[in-house]
C-alpha cells in the first residue's frame, strides 16, 4: 500500500509492514481471530487444524478467537488473522481498531481479500437488494460496497481462498512467528494441474477453465475430477483476462457465461471486476433479458 515501510511479504498479493517475528520478548506471542461480514468458513479451517492448532496453541497464546472460546485476553495482539468483508459502517470503523490493537494483521479468504459474494452488490443498487431481502429495510444500515479488508487499513499479508487452504494457512501462522516470509507462491492453477499430471481440460476436452487465472492454493482440486476452475482462489499474480476469454468463448461459454463466473466470491478482485465490467459494457443483452 503506499507509503507504507517494509518490503512485500509476497509478490501482488501480499503486502508486509515488516518481516520480523510477531515479538521479541520471552512472553508467548498472542493470536487473535477477528470476524467481518463472512459465512465463518475460514474460521472453521484453522479449528480443522486440529494436531497442527495443538502444537501451535503450545507456542502462542489463542488470546481472542470466538469461534473457539467465549473466553478473552485484552490486546495489543502480536497476530491478529481477519476473516471476512466490510459492509457496514460499524465494520468500518472496527476493523480501524482491529489494526490498532494487532502488531501484525493477516487476512484470510475471498471475503477479507477481495469482499467476498456480498461484493455483488457493487455491481448493482443496494437499496434494491435491501427492498427485496428485508421486510424492512429502513432497519438495515448497510454500505454501497462490500470491501477488501486492505481497502480499509493496511495490512501485512493477505490469504486466499474460498474457503482458505489449512496447509497455507498453518504456513502463514509458522512463518510470522518465526519472522519470514511465507512460503506461499501466487502462481496459477495450471501449476498445480502440472504437478499432479492433471491432463489439461481446455486443451484436451474442450471444458472451460479458469485456472490459468486463478492463484494456487487448492492443489487443483476441480480439474482433477474433470471440472473447469470457477475461480475460488482469486486473482494469481499474473493474470491475463484478455487472452484467457476467447478461450472461455470457443469452449462454449456466452458473454453472460462469462461474467457470471468472474462474479462470485472473488467478484469484486479489481481484475476479475474490471474484465467482466468490460464484457458487460461491450456485450449486446441476451435474447429475453431486459
Ligand atoms: S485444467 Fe485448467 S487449471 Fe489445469 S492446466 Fe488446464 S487450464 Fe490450467
Ligand atoms: S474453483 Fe478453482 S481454485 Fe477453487 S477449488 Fe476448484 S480448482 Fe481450486
């Protein structure tokens, strides 16, 4: 983020404010799990941990984590993991908290990088949506936009996934409190395809695939059941939108086809935004659609 100290944790996605451990005193170092607008998906992957939670929890101290336990530790938090989006005017002034209170803030899914499945509303009137969902909506105070958590404040690495994968995120908790950069690389899908001997689906069957554009992380888990990426991971470092669509196209896909797969859990990501924002702009309407 600009003018921030430190150099990048990691290439695009991450952004780091230092590379140091989480504290350097004999104390424990304290973790804490906060949560946004989100559906608690990536909470449940770090209590999926299980034997990996048990050995980390006997070098840290779990200070604040509700998913978990009622039971608080007053801050500063040394690690401060952050799931999920802004889109209440509440959240926005919490999550400045949040980063007062955290030496180090991470944050974790589609929700907290890129503002998750709500971010839909970006792309159309949130008082219709309010209108058709609540019974009543002069009750609901809500944003215009379901944000990123690093569109709020700074912060020091950001997670991907939908939900997030427990073998990376184990990684990203070791490496801060060990006080190097995490081992997680932001290439692409294709990758993982490549290691697995997962034959190419686009260019092999014909089926659709966002893989060549969406980061690592999952190990290629859809193509190797004979299923085309939806894109769960998000943006990988180098994403290049325009050469991947006449690809989307001649495998079958329409326009419409299209932007609905770049609008899911990673919908707001300001490429997968900007590349169906342009399909939309240039695209003639659907028989039927209005
Ligand atoms: S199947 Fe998809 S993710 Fe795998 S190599 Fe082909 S394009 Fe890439
Ligand atoms: S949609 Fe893509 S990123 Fe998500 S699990 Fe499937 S292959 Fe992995």
């Amino acid at each position: 983020m600009p003018g921030r100290p430190g150099r990048p944790l990691g290439r695009g996605r991450a952004a780091a404010r230092g590379t140091g451990a989480v504290m350097t005193d004999d104390r424990r170092p304290t973790l804490a799990v906060w949560k946004f607008a989100s559906c608690d998906g990536c909470q449940l992957t770090l209590l999926d941990c299980e034997d990996e939670l048990l050995a980390i929890a006997g070098r840290i101290d779990i200070a604040y984590f509700l998913e978990a336990s009622s039971a608080t530790g007053a801050g500063p938090y040394d690690l401060s993991l952050v799931e999920g989006s802004v889109t209440t005017p509440a959240d926005a002034e919490r999550i400045r908290h949040v980063r007062n209170v955290s030496r180090r803030l991470v944050t974790i899914g589609a929700c907290a990088t890129a503002g998750g499945i709500q971010a839909l509303r970006d792309f159309a009137d949130v008082a219709e949506f309010r209108a058709a969902v609540y019974a009543r909506p002069e009750y609901i105070d809500t944003l215009a936009e379901s944000t990123a958590i690093s569109r709020n404040v700074p912060v020091d690495f950001e997670l991907r996934g939908c939900p997030i994968d427990r073998g990376q995120l184990i990684e990203v908790i070791t490496a801060f409190l060990a006080g190097r950069r995490p081992d997680i690389p932001d290439h692409s899908v294709c990758f993982a395809c490549k290691r697995r001997s997962v034959v190419c689906l686009p260019v092999a069957r014909g089926i659709p695939c966002l893989g060549p554009v969406t980061h690592a992380g999952c190990g290629a888990l859809c193509p190797a059941y004979g299923r085309g990426c939806y894109g769960c991971f998000g943006p990988s470092g180098s994403v290049n939108l325009p050469a991947l669509i006449p690809v989307l196209r001649r495998d079958g896909m329409s326009d419409a086809d299209v932007v609905r797969v770049l609008r899911t859990f990673n919908a707001a990501s300001p490429e997968f935004a900007e590349a169906s924002k342009r399909i939309e702009e240039n695209s003639e309407p659907e028989e039927g659609t209005p």
